[in-house]
C-alpha cells in the first residue's frame, strides 16, 4: 500500500467519525509515536554498540577478568533454572502504624 498523505489520512479519520480537529490530533500523535519508536529502536542500537566496544576492550585490557566475569555467567547461567525453583514465595509486608507524635504536615 502506498503512503498516505496527510490530508488523506485526516479525510479517513473523519470519514471514520472523527471530527476535522480531533483527526489532526490523531495525525500528530501518530507521527510522534512513529518518530518516538524509531528514537527508541537507535538508542537501543548505539547502547548495544557501545556495550560491544566496552566488552571489547575488557578483553583485551583485562583478560583475567574477563575470562572470570566469563565463567562466573556460564556458572549462573546454569545454575539460575534450579535458583528459582528454590525460591521462597514472598513474604507479606508488615502493616506500619502512623507515629502519633510526628507532625503533621500544615500545621
């Protein structure tokens, strides 16, 4: 399908309903959740960049810590299936009675 202009995509708004005022504000909040999307997807590509290069280079400049960081998440990465099943249910969280000498606030 090709791409709609937007007095197009307005007149199908409205044609669906919307007022003329109500349909440009669709418009707008499209266009902004599309441009929102695409900043969202090149912030996750540099961040992922960035931790390549930082990764990179503790390999080299760090070698033994690396090769432990390494280890320690092949070890936790098989050992994290049994952690959970293990794991205690959540406690319910004690009741905190108000201090009755505290100020209160506005007074």
């Amino acid at each position: 399908m090709a791409k709609q202009t937007k007095a197009e995509r307005i007149a199908a708004h409205m044609a669906a309903g919307l007022s003329a005022v109500d349909a440009e504000i669709a418009i707008v909040r499209e266009d902004a959740d599309a441009k929102l999307k695409g900043l969202r997807q090149r912030a996750a590509r540099e961040a992922k960049a960035q931790r390549e290069k930082a990764l990179s280079y503790i390999e080299t400049a760090h070698q033994a810590v690396f090769a432990e960081a390494m280890a320690a998440a092949a070890a936790g990465q098989k050992a994290a299936p049994a952690e959970q099943a293990e794991e205690p249910q959540s406690q319910p969280v004690e009741a905190v009675e108000p201090d009755p000498d505290a100020q209160r606030w506005g007074q």
